[in-house]
C-alpha cells in the first residue's frame, strides 16, 4: 500500500539527482579561530559579574567563556554553511526536474525559494543524510535568515547562546509552511544522489 503522504511518479524508475555539495566549517583556518576568540574576549568579560576573586582565576573564566561563544559560532557557522548547500542543491534538483518530462509537473514555476521546495529539505531527511550533528531545518532556516554568515562580533552572547536555534527554527518552519497546502513529498526510494564534503 502507498504512503499517503509521497506523491505518486509514474514508472519505477529511480531517477538521479544532482550531488549535494556540503562546505564544511572544519577548514576553519586556525588564524581565524584565533580571531573569533580575540574578538569574543570582551562579550565574554561583559557576562563575568563582578568578584573579588583572584586577578588569574577571573582570566581563565573569562577564557573559559570566549572559547565556549566561539564554539557556539562555528555551531552557528556548520549550520549554515549546510543550509547554504542544501539551497544550492534545490537549485540544481530543480534543473534536473526541468530536464526530465516526468519531474516537470511535481514542481510549481513559483518565486525562489518557495515553501514547497521544503519538499527537498524532507527527501534529504528521509534518506537519512548523515549531517554530523547538524539539524537541516536549523540549518536552512539559517541560511533563509542571514544571506551571508554574518562575522562573529555581530552576536550577542544571548543569541549564541540560547536565541540562535529559536530563531532558525522559527525560519524554517514559517517559509515551509506558507503553502496553502501540505507540500508534496517526494519517496525517498524513487530518488538518488551522492552527498560529497568539499572544502571551503
């Protein structure tokens, strides 16, 4: 019996998609992870209250808390270099859905990004890509919210620390529902494609 929720595609063909092409934070310089911790040391002395403790001991807090912020970004960045390839990968699936006479029809002529291209973003979850600890709807609601990543000084320590991930989600979930209608998933069966990790 058919899952309801999958669109029907004439045939049994299983048809070919486009490889997904992640960029990966680990190529993050060291030079620039020196930079980002330089310039969180002052964030990081903002959250400090005032102590009587030893000159030393309030340093290595202060430290402490700059490399945790600067953790918390290249979090922040991971995510959103995944979301800047998986909308890149939408574009080129829609290339290829143009190509082929019995993809054409699943795809609606919309303005870009349309909610119903979170179909993609469901396919990838339902073929179980492995993302190493980092969510795709998190990810992509990144990328819809900041065209670039944005350079670590422009956070607030609230937003690295407790905002970001509410503020992505909520992204997310706000563009892929704007369809008036559930959006049409594709079954993950009838698609394939390679996942490659490339450098930055």
């Amino acid at each position: 019996m058919r899952d309801e929720r999958y669109i029907e595609i004439p045939g049994s063909k299983t048809h070919e998609l486009p490889p997904l092409l992640v960029h990966s934070a680990a190529e993050h310089a060291p030079t620039e992870d020196e930079a980002d911790l330089a310039s969180v040391m002052s964030e990081a002395e903002d959250m400090l209250a005032a102590s009587d403790v030893d000159a030393a001991i309030l340093e290595q807090r202060r430290f402490d808390l700059a490399v945790q912020l600067a953790a918390q970004y290249r979090g922040l960045l991971s995510h959103w270099l995944w979301g800047e390839s998986v909308l890149e990968w939408i574009r080129q699936c829609e290339i290829t859905f143009e190509c082929e006479d019995t993809l054409r029809k699943l795809l609606h002529p919309d303005v870009w990004p349309h909610a119903s291209r979170a179909s993609f973003v469901t396919l990838l979850m339902d073929k179980a890509v492995p993302t190493h600890g980092v969510a795709l709807e998190k990810a992509v609601g990144l990328r819809l919210t900041f065209r670039q990543p944005p350079p670590i000084n422009c956070f607030s320590n609230q937003f690295l620390f407790y905002l970001n991930s509410t503020v992505a989600d909520t992204a997310y979930q706000t563009w892929s529902h704007l369809v008036p209608q559930a959006p049409t998933l594709f079954p993950p069966e009838r698609f394939h494609f390679e996942v490659l990790n490339i450098g930055n």
